[in-house]
C-alpha cells in the first residue's frame, strides 16, 4: 500500500510540472517509469475530460487498476486516488 500511495504522489508531481493542465487531451498514453526502490513499471493512462476543469484520470499498471479524479488550473494539473 505504501509503494501505491508513493506511486500516485510521484504521479501527481509529474504532471503538476507547468503547462500541464493546458497539455492535458482525452485519450490513452503509454507510460513507463522507476519507482523509489529502483524498479520499474509500464502502463497505460486513460485521460477523460468530464467537466470544464475536471478530468477522469485511470492507470493500468503491471495488472492493476487505480482511478482518480484531476483537476486542471492555469499550469497545474493535480490528481487524487482513493486506493
């Protein structure tokens, strides 16, 4: 649980970085990375706008599912999961 929790703060950081929110289009992206221990993973993320600021944010990582909701403002795209 810890590594999830770790995961989804690393995530929102990367796509807080600037510029992002007015980046951010529908559709699904391949995403790969390293985790703090220094392994890696690979995935996909589904994007889905559902309001004028609001996105559907859903990772398929390594067989497992987390869905959360972001919210977009000027250069800040910040996203929260309940795992």
């Amino acid at each position: 649980m810890i590594r999830r929790l770790t995961f989804a703060a690393l995530c929102a950081l990367a796509l807080a970085l600037p510029g992002a929110a007015r980046a951010q289009q529908n559709g699904i992206y391949n995403v790969t990375g390293t985790n703090p221990d220094g392994s890696t993973y690979e995935g996909i993320i589904m994007l889905q706008q559902v309001g004028i600021i609001s996105w559907r944010v859903t990772w398929s990582l390594q067989g497992e599912r987390i869905e959360g909701i972001g919210m977009a403002s000027t250069n800040i795209f910040s996203v929260t999961y309940q795992l």
